[in-house]
C-alpha cells in the first residue's frame, strides 16, 4: 500500500494535474479490489507476481466517456519502475486491477449491482469474499465523493438480521460438523470423512469470528490470516491452528469445544442470544429467533 502511494503522489497526482486539471477534482484515486497485495497480506512469497507500483483510476460513467481512454494512455506512460521494483502487470487474471476503471463497473464487478447491495436478499446474495475486495485496500482521493459514499456503506456492514443470519448458518455448520460429526467419524475410523468435517467447522468458525468482528470475511486463502487483524475472539485463531496440525486426533474434539464456548459467550455478550446451550446448534436456532424479518427468518439454516 505505501507502495502504491508513493507511486501516486510521486507520479499520478502530478500526471493528473497536468493533463487533465479540469478533473482533478472529480477522479477517486487509491488501490483496492482483487489480489493479497490490496489486502496487505503479500509476504516474500507472494511477491513472485502480480506484485508492483500501481494505483486505481476510479471515475464516473460521465467521466469516463469524455476521458476514460486518454487517461488510461496516459496511466500506462507513467515511469515503468518506482523504488527498484517493475510496476504491476496488466494482463492475464491480474488485468484490469489498476489504472481506469468505472465506479459502477468496480462495484458491479463484486456486488452484482453498480451501487451495491440494498434490499436484505440482495444483502445476503452476495459472498463475503466479494464485500471483502470491494472494500479493501485504501483510497488516497476522493474529491466528488461518489466512490466513498458507496464505500462506506459497504463498510458499514450487512444490516443486522442478515450479520444473525449468516451466523446462525455458521452456529449450525459448527456444531452439526464439528461438535456432532466429527468425534463419530473419528470412533468409526472414517479418517476421510472426519477431516472434511474438520474442514467444514473450521471454515465455519472463521467465518463466525469475521461475523462477531462486522468484518467481512476474505478469499479462503487469507481468512485465517486476517483474524489476526481483529479484534475480538483472538483466542480462536491458535486453537484452530492445533486442529489443523493434526487433523484426526482424539484431543481435537475438547478443542472443538473450547472454540464453541467462545462463540457463545461472544454471542452472549454482543447480547445476540439468551441460550447458555454450547451445543452451537442450540444456538443456532436462537439466533433465528432474534431476526425480524419474516422472510430472512424463514430461509433454511444452512442458507447464509
């Protein structure tokens, strides 16, 4: 990300002043959407592709058919290199991530809608992984605001009987795989179908953390990795850690039921439910009954 300011500041905001100084003030610039680097997950690993100075573009429909492919021409003649490092590539599964994009065509790209998100369904419809991109990374211009405004309200979180929703189909997944499932198949020594289980409670309750934290829950390659950055419930993330070492282990199972404990007095203290039950099922059902709309409420448990 310092990166990529830099290269703005140092090249961008001044190429935009010169060519184009009658939009300055109506062109959102930063860097943000697909790729761990807008995460700010890239390691040394990671930086064997797709990784450089580059920044987004983001401009009106309007504006970007008055000047969307000259500014595009001239986004890509800025310097080829910045501090050593080659700028990010434009190509292949990479393209399209920096330099000119529509503010509709970037929220349309991961919200299914130009604007994102506004009725309850279409707040559930879509995946988190997408919400994730949509609102990573940092915005280093904003002068009109259009960007912003729908930024923000993505970054506000689902509406609330979505967020009960959504972790209520994780409550159930939990305790369905890992509470119930998983120590049978172990005691039938189905090793395959236990760490499938595993794997499915797992997910689940990484998913539930991002829930209980408002935040939403990135690509699966990087879920793990972000719970470093919240907040709440940090105890969890070692505790998946010793699962994952050793997946068909009979100690696993008082792990499983240490995480299910922190789930529910998280939910009792976010004061989400009334149940005392660990069994996450229980909680499950709770959950339901604290939505108010009929129509969320009445979706299968396994929908969120």
């Amino acid at each position: 990300m310092d990166l990529a300011r830099g290269y703005y500041l140092e090249f961008g905001r001044p190429m935009l002043e010169k060519n184009f100084p009658q939009y300055v003030s109506r062109i959102a610039c930063g860097f943000a959407g697909e790729g761990s680097d807008a995460f700010g997950f890239d390691d040394r690993l990671s930086r064997d592709h797709d990784f450089g100075p580059g920044f987004c573009l983001w401009l009106t429909d309007e504006d970007a058919e008055k000047i969307g492919p000259a500014l595009q021409e001239a986004y890509q003649g800025l310097p080829e290199t910045f501090q050593g490092i080659g700028r990010k590539t434009d190509e292949g599964m990479a393209s399209g991530r920096t330099g000119v994009i529509r503010i509709s065509d970037f929220y349309a790209k991961y919200t299914g809608m130009p604007q994102g998100p506004s009725t309850l369904s279409q707040w559930l419809l879509v995946p988190e992984q997408f919400l994730a991109t949509a609102t990573n990374g940092c915005v280093f211009a904003d002068p009109l605001g259009v960007f912003m405004k729908i930024r923000e309200r993505l970054l506000a979180f689902y509406p609330e009987d979505v967020r009960i929703k959504k972790l209520s189909c994780n409550c159930h997944k939990m305790g369905q795989a890992g509470q119930y499932n998983y120590p049978r198949l172990l005691q039938r020594g189905d090793f395959v179908a236990a760490m499938l289980a595993l794997s499915e409670f797992t997910e689940a309750a990484m998913k539930a953390v991002y829930m209980l934290n408002k935040r939403y829950a990135p690509y699966y390659k990087w879920t793990f990795r972000g719970l470093a950055d919240l907040p709440k419930r940090r105890e969890i993330a070692p505790l998946l850690s010793r699962l994952c070492k050793d997946p068909c282990r009979e100690e696993n199972v008082q792990v499983i039921e240490m995480i299910c404990i922190a789930i529910r007095e998280e939910l009792m203290e976010q004061k989400l439910t009334k149940t005392k039950s660990d069994f996450l099922c229980d909680q499950s059902f709770s959950l339901i009954a604290e939505i108010k709309d009929p129509a969320i409420a009445g979706l299968p448990l396994t929908v969120g």
